[in-house]
C-alpha cells in the first residue's frame, strides 16, 4: 500500500505526454466536442450508410486530477459509450479526447498504449467482464504483463497480491476461478485489474448497480479510499443519482446523446436548472415515508425518443412540461450560471 | 408472535409458509417458516436483497414454484377463506389471474412474443369472465387506455416487441388488473425500467390499485419505493421475515440490525452524505451453508452468543411491530461510534 502511494501516481502533469506539452493546471482529461454515431448501413454485397445513430452528439467536458465527475442518464443517453470512447473501445467520429495534453483521437497506435496505461475501466457487469477461464491472480496481473511492468516473477507475484489486498481480498484466493467469487468480491477483481497498472483516472461504468444495496457501500467506500490514497480521478458513469450525489466533486446530466446541464454535486442537486435534472431528481423516490410522501413528482410524459430518430430542435422538447415552440428548432448552447454550472436550455434562469 | 388465530380481517394471511429447493449442494430452505398477512386495499412491501427468498414466497403463494427442484414443504396461504395449498389445480387456476393478479420484473419475458397484445388481454378476460370475443375486444381497448397507452385501439394489433419497456410493463399491468383482482402481486415491477419510466409505472400501478380497492403486494429490492407507496413493511433476509412494522414506523425506529444497516448503507437524495457509507459487512450467505441460529448474525454488531445456538422468534415490539432478533431491545438507527470498519 506504501508503495503505491509513493509511486508515480501523483506524478506530475504530462509524464507520459509523447509530444512534451503540459496540459493545463490539474485538468487530466478534456473532452471537447465529442460526436460518436454509429453507421446504419442497408444491403449486403454493397452495403451503403442510410443513417446514424447518434449515440454521442457534441459533448464537451473536464475531469481534473483526483476528482470524481458523475455522469448521470438513462438507458440510451450515451453516458457508456462515452466511457468507451475515452478508453478507444468506440470509434469517435468527430472531437477531441485530451488525456493529460494530448489528443487520443490522433495518437499513433503505440502511444496510445502508453496513455492506456495510465487509464483504467470498470465495467458494470462483474460476471461478463472476468474471463472465466482465467484464475483471480491472471486476471489481475494481465495489465503487468501486457504493459511490461515488472521484471521477474517474484515481483509480478507480490504486486499481484499486493493488489488483490488493496481491494479487500484474500491473497491466499489467488489461484481461484472468477465462479469462484460473489458478486462483491468480483467486483473488487474488476477494481484490481483497473488498478494494476496504476492508472491517474479510471472511468467506473455503472460500478455498483449490479451489487446488492449492502454490497453497493462496501464497493462504494473503497472506491473512496483508493482515491483518497493514490489520488486517482473517476469518470463515475451511473443511473442511480443518489450514490452518484455521494461520490462526485461535479456531475453531468446526459439525454440522448447530448450533456444537458453540468455543475459542481451541491449545485445540481441544490438548484438544478434543467427541466430533465428536476424531473429525474424528482423520480428517485427517498428511503424516508414522511418527507418521500410530501414530495412533488413531475413525472415525464411519454418515453425517451430512439436515438434513430432524435426530434428536431432540443433533444428533451418531446417531453419537456415547459417547451415552447422555440425548443423544437434548435437545441439551446450552454448558458454559463455561477457555481460552475452549465445548463443547456431556453427557459433556464438564474 | 401475533399471528391471528382466524383469517377474518384478513385478505390474505400466510402462516408457516416453508418452500425449499433440492439442489446439488443440498437443500436450499429459500422460504422458511414465514408469515405474513395483507388486509383488503392495503400494500404491503416485502423487502429485501437478491436471494433473501421475496420472489419465491411471491411463487408459492401463486403456486408457481417450479418442481422439482422446488416445493412447498409445509405452511398454509389464506385467501378470502380458502387455503390455497390445499386447492386443486384446476381451481387454483381459477384464483390466478382472476382473483390474484401478478406482475413479474422482466416485462419483455413475462409477455409472450408471437401473440398481439389485445390477445393477451381478451384470453384473460374470456377465460376467466368468460366474455364474448367481441366484448372482450371492446375491454382490452378500455383497459390499455386505463394504463395510459396512447392510441389504445390501434395498439391492440402490436406484438410486444413493438413497445418499449415502460409499455410492456403498463400492458402487464393492463392484464393484471383485467379481472379486476382482489390482489395483485408486483415483483420488482420496475427494476429492470429507467428512473423516469419507473416513476410513471409506479404511479400508475398505485393509482389503478387504489382507485380499483386492489390489495397490493409490492416485493421489491428499493428502500425508496416501499417508503413511497407501501403502508406496512416486512424485512426479509436468509428466508425468514426480521422485521415487521408499518412503513412509518420501520424508518424511524428499526428493531432489527439488517434493517438498520440496509438504512445506513443507502446514501441519500435528499441529504448531504457523511464521509463514508457505513455498509452491512460481510457477504449474503449461500442458501446452502447458513450459519447456525441466526442467519445475520455473522454480519450483526449486536450478536452476542446466544444468536449461534438458537434462531430467534418473532418478538412483538409495540403494537403492529415485531422484530425477528434476540437483542432487539439494544438495537437502534442512532448514530453511534463505530466500530473499526473491517476491510
């Protein structure tokens, strides 16, 4: 544990940065204007685009050094794919990822390696995302090997272990299978793995909601505490705003494809702006029967729109309880509030 | 234990309900000695964590329970006066649907994909109201109107693959309440659903049952949900209800430790978070090897010596309120020091 937080994890800006550009002060990732659409194609000899999923439209966001940024929507409003973007597991049509100052989306194929390995990903899932056929201590240790990372075999050994401790397990577990683990422990697996490395930003993509309520806190706290320890940045993607509320510095909102409103936790969740926010905070029933049935719902109209076929103008007019004609013409910038909050809307006032 | 000696008051009143499943490892004793009861109109929550054994006490009150490997080993289940573990099946399958409405989790596979969804819903209503095609024709359209389906009529024809999520589950809910039942039971009717489709589902259903006087048996893993609509609250873990209370009174003063840490492990909406969560440690244990006595007490911090060598009963806290837990007298929601989190 010493080790790791001695190491090159608080390192400073642009250690791996190939070109020697320093990104700006405590930024480590900058996304801006990101667009992701995926090709609709008809025919099969001659296959030819008649359409796109636009399942990433235009997004632009920071996340800085040690920081949590939540990135909260439903099914649909593209939150993963964006995860999978930074992490080159999706094709980017159009913007800029910067990773500690240089630009993912250009980088030659052999640095991009390198700038992986200061990345991590959690996925969502901790049965689909473990090879099955690989013991605990391989899985781990697969990103020491592929990134070279240790020298000999008794120092693979011991950051194997060194790592299934960190999160929580027993090393003596590490000859046994992922069937092998519950839910939880997979889960601290998946965590380990993102670790091995020793990444400075980590994109957890919906960490918890396949846990159990009681499980869900154990995994959320030591997320916390790694944090804590080694200074590592999260893009936190989840539906579930109340743990999002616990664990982020900002949060984002998204709807199909486009971030709607983005602010610092205590003002989004304090003042939130955008018609969307106000609807989905108010749909998150609170464990609490005395204030829970004194709460307002607004409950939305209708579904969300197929990101096929997006309606003209606002991405949310179809459902919005205050739209106007405008809303269904373009889709409103970004106005600037204070408390570093952004809300993407016609009818937003201070 | 405050079982009622008669039914009378009674909706449904389930008494010693065991169902156990036989598999490789053992027996798996999924629903043990549990007893609940639900007055007509009113909705009761059954809360709890994946494998706690909710969804089963939901199957075998329908009966449902696949056997092998599952099967009710002993209990009585009530309902306006009959027992329906001593029914035959044909007239079990006349409770079901008709008196007994029940809404599964996965609306896409709870609905079968090659028959329209007006079929679905006049085959429950000629079956069980024994309505003509065209009357019951006539009914499917009201009754998807009545769940806020927008161009009810036309819809009739759709397959469900054809809907999207939050509609499948409303057309669920559509042929629940078809024969306009005196129970309907939701299992986790919105869990596989997004946050905003949930709330309209949820409000929806809670509507529809009240405004019908349906009794409501809301099984559900969310804390938020039971604390919106369910007017009593039982608590289940390993098989067993811990803890029964009213919805007001569960929140505000729990008597039982896995209520307690299901409270404290939850971050909340509406509130500043402290620091840390405070997480129930350990893990849920496998149905196979539960741990002498109590099953929690591996992961309880008031668990003295005795909850090893005996299983608790059900001590009556206060009138209407009963925990399942031999310390309940010291247990309590305050904030207190905390013990060094275990890691």
């Amino acid at each position: 544990m010493t080790e790791m937080t001695q190491d090159s994890l608080t390192a400073p800006t642009g250690r791996t940065n190939p070109e020697g550009r320093t990104s700006p002060d405590g930024v480590i990732l900058e996304v801006r204007d990101l667009s992701v659409h995926f090709p609709i194609t008809r025919g099969f000899l001659f296959q030819r685009q008649v359409g796109a999923v636009k399942a990433v439209d235009g997004v632009s966001f920071t996340v800085n050094r040690g920081e949590t940024l939540g990135l909260v929507g439903e099914s649909g409003s593209g939150k993963t794919t964006i995860g999978r973007a930074i992490m080159h597991l999706a094709e980017t049509t159009g913007g800029e990822i910067l990773f500690e100052g240089s630009d993912l989306t250009k980088l030659p194929r052999k640095e991009i390696r390198a700038a992986r390995q200061r990345m991590g990903i959690i996925f969502q899932d901790p049965y689909g995302s473990l090879n099955p056929r690989m013991t605990a201590g391989n899985i781990v240790g697969e990103p020491l090997i592929v990134h070279k990372l240790t020298d000999t075999k008794a120092e693979y050994r011991s950051r194997v272990e060194e790592l299934l401790i960190t999160v929580g397990l027993n090393p003596s577990m590490t000859n046994r299978f992922p069937h092998e683990f519950s839910g939880g422990q997979r889960q601290r697996l998946g965590i380990a793995r993102a670790l091995a490395a020793r990444p400075a930003f980590i994109v957890c993509d919906e960490p918890v909601s396949a846990l159990d309520v009681s499980i869900q806190a154990q995994v959320i706290n030591l997320l916390q505490d790694l944090q804590a320890e080694m200074g590592v940045a999260y893009l936190f993607i989840a539906h579930d705003l109340s743990i999002v509320r616990h664990i982020s510095e900002r949060v984002a909102v998204m709807y199909l494809g486009k971030i709607v409103e983005i602010a610092t936790r205590e003002e989004i969740y304090a003042n939130p702006k955008h018609p969307y926010t106000q609807a989905l905070l108010s749909a998150v029933p609170v464990p609490d029967p005395v204030i829970e049935r004194q709460r307002e719902r607004i409950v939305l109209r209708g579904d969300i729109p197929s990101p096929l076929n997006p309606p003209s103008g606002c991405v949310f007019s179809t459902r919005c309880p205050i739209a106007t004609e405008e809303c269904s013409v373009a889709m409103p910038e970004f106005t600037e509030f204070p408390g570093d909050h952004q809300v993407a809307c016609f009818k937003a006032t201070a | 234990m405050t079982q009622q000696s008669d039914t009378a008051g009674h909706l449904l009143d389930i008494r010693g309900l065991a169902t156990h499943f036989a598999t490789e490892a053992g027996i798996i004793k999924a629903v043990d000695d549990v007893s609940l009861y639900l007055d007509e109109g009113e909705t009761l929550g059954l809360v709890g964590e994946s494998g706690c054994g909710k969804s089963v006490t939901a199957l075998s009150i329908m009966r449902l329970v696949q056997s092998p490997p599952g099967q009710i080993v002993s209990g009585e289940v009530w309902f306006q006066g009959q027992d329906l573990l001593a029914l035959s099946e044909s007239g079990m399958r006349q409770v079901r649907g008709r008196d007994i409405g029940m809404i599964f989790q996965e609306p896409m596979t709870s609905l079968n994909p090659v028959l329209t969804i007006g079929r679905q819903l006049t085959e429950t209503l000629e079956l069980h109201l024994r309505m003509s095609r065209s009357a019951a024709a006539a009914r499917a359209g009201e009754l998807l109107e009545m769940v806020g389906i927008p161009d009810a009529g036309e819809r009739l024809s759709d397959h469900p693959h054809q809907m999207s999520g939050g509609q499948r589950q409303r057309v669920m809910i559509a042929i629940a309440l078809s024969c306009n039942p005196k129970l309907l039971i939701a299992d986790e009717p919105t869990t596989a659903l997004d946050v905003t489709i949930q709330a309209q589902v949820l409000e929806l259903l809670k509507s529809l049952a009240s405004d019908l006087g349906t009794a409501l048996l809301i099984i559900t893993h969310n804390l938020g949900v039971v604390a919106r609509y369910a007017d009593r609250v039982n608590v289940m873990y390993s098989g067993k209800i811990r803890e029964s209370a009213s919805a007001l009174d569960l929140y505000a003063k729990p008597r039982h430790p896995y209520t307690v840490g299901l409270l404290k492990s939850v971050p909340r909406l509406d509130q500043e978070s402290e620091d840390r969560l405070q997480p129930i440690e350990g893990e849920i244990p496998d149905g196979t090897s539960l741990p002498s006595g109590c099953a929690f007490r591996n992961r309880c911090r008031w668990a003295v010596e005795r909850c090893a060598e005996e299983s608790p009963p059900m001590f009556d806290v206060e009138e209407g309120h009963q925990s399942c837990c031999w310390e309940w007298e010291r247990v309590h929601s305050a904030p207190e020091v905390s013990e060094a989190p275990a890691s």
